[in-house]
C-alpha cells in the first residue's frame, strides 16, 4: 500500500533502511545522509504492506515547472515486483495536480556499471528521455546523465 509519509522521523528512518539494502547504488556514506536529510522535507511516499517496507520515493521541485524524481529506493527482495512502477505513477500523479509540466532524474550515464545501467533501462520504460549528461558534475567516474519526462 502506497501512502504519503508526513513525519520526518518516519522518513528518515525509511530512506536509512532502504539505502542500507542497496549498496551497489548507494555506497556512499556522504551521499546516503545527504538523501536522508533532504528527504525528511520533501514530498515522500513509501509503499508499506502490515509493516514490511518494500520501497520509497522522494520528489525535489528544481523550478516551478519541474519537479525531480531525488531518490527512491526499493528493498532488492521485492526488485521487479512493480513497485518502482506504481511509487513512480502516484509520483506523477501528485505532480500533475500540482501543475508541473517536467519531470526529471539524474542517474549514472549508460555504459558505466551494469546496475546503473539497469536504471537506465528502468526510467526509459517510464517514458524518460535523454536529455543532458554531465561528465563531472558528480565527479569523473561517474558522468550524470539527466532525463527529462513530460507531464501531461
């Protein structure tokens, strides 16, 4: 079940947990607590089933038109269960009603490791287009490449 986390409490300790189950994305210590500190203020939604946590989604506003997909996480047990897919639609959703007409995610350029190539595939079968790569604004080793997803 799908629902919007208001406490910041809670939500903290729901980004903690799933970050801690995705260390192939999430490895490091500085970027899993820069995660946790901007999501406690942030639009969070978490799918929550009798107390099992399967996964979490944050949205950023960057402009009043675009609204970022900041981070989200699923628990690796429940990977391809759909429910990246049905965090990402009530994302959409929320962002619809609330007038964006963009939204975005960065992500590791195609090409770099196998895992964010897996989420690349992920966000292209949301309708997620290239748009920008950032060679260095993460740093060397890691190129940024943005996508961009019309709201309609």
């Amino acid at each position: 079940m799908i629902r919007m986390i208001e406490d910041p409490v809670q939500k903290e300790q729901i980004t903690r947990q799933v970050l801690a189950d995705l260390t192939e994305w999430f490895g490091l210590p500085e970027s899993i607590e820069e995660y946790v500190q901007y999501s406690k203020e942030l639009p969070f939604w978490a799918d929550i089933e009798d107390q099992d946590m399967k996964g979490f989604i944050v949205l950023k506003e960057t402009s009043p038109h675009t609204v970022e997909l900041y981070v989200m996480g699923i628990l690796k047990a429940f990977h391809r269960q759909q429910i990246g897919k049905n965090l990402f639609d009530v994302c959409y959703n929320y962002a619809k009603q609330q007038g964006y007409s963009y939204m975005q995610v960065k992500t590791v350029k195609e090409g770099c490791y196998d895992v964010y190539d897996q989420t690349a595939r992920f966000y292209k079968h949301l309708g997620f287009k290239e748009f920008e790569c950032f060679p260095t604004l993460w740093d060397e080793w890691n190129p940024c490449q943005v996508y961009v997803l019309a709201i309609h």
